[in-house]
C-alpha cells in the first residue's frame, strides 16, 4: 500500500509561481505513472498532469500547458508539480495518485489506484 502526502500549496497572487511535493511512502513510485489532480469546490476532480515511471512519457491538460511542469525524482520517492503563471482558475484542492499502467486514459481518476489527501492552492486576483 503506497501512501502519498501532498505539500506546498497555500495562497499567492495571480501570476506568481507554486511548488507541490508529493511524497511516498510504504512503496516505491518508481513502479508507478504518477498523475497530478486538482478539484474546485463544486467541481468534478480534474486531470492536471501526468509522469511515466521512467520521465519518458509526460502530458499535461490544455488548461495549465506552458504554465506548469510536472517532474519526478524516483531517488526521493517524491513527485513535484511546478505551477508558473497563476491564475485566479487554478485555485483548487491538488492531488497526486499513482497508476500502475501507462498508456491512454490517463487523464481519467479512475486509472489511479492511490491518492494522496490533497492541498490547497487559493489564487488571488
């Protein structure tokens, strides 16, 4: 069982740059896709942003293209989301959750086995 702890999220003004953390525990993530989440009250959960195992694969939803960068360090056990070029839209709760499979329907929750608990990015006009 992998447990996974999201960190760096918290309140800035538009335009201004994030970091997100995510953790793991009790596994290593080297054996998994790793796909970045968020979710905005009243809103369904959202693809943001997805990692093969190895970094050679990577996608990331239209809305947040350009703006953020989705990394990993299987070393640290540890994946990051760079978040640049905020916006008022990106406020959200983010989650990371790891998938055993790479391929097509990534973008959809369902293909994620674990998931962390989330943080929250607040964006200020």
């Amino acid at each position: 069982q992998v447990q996974l702890v999201e960190s760096g999220g918290g309140l800035v003004q538009a335009g201004d740059s994030l970091s997100l953390s995510c953790a793991a525990s009790g596994g290593s993530i080297s054996s998994y896709t790793m796909g970045w989440f968020r979710q905005a009250p009243g809103k369904e959960r959202e693809f943001v942003a997805v990692i093969s195992r190895d970094s050679g694969g990577e996608d990331c939803a239209d809305s947040v293209k350009g703006r953020f960068t989705i990394s990993r360090a299987n070393s640290r056990n540890t994946v990051y989301l760079l978040m640049n070029g905020l916006k008022p839209d990106d406020t959200a709760v983010y989650y990371c959750a790891a998938s055993p499979v790479w391929g097509s329907g990534l973008s959809s929750p369902s293909r994620y086995r674990y998931w962390g608990q989330g943080t929250q990015v607040t964006v200020s006009s």
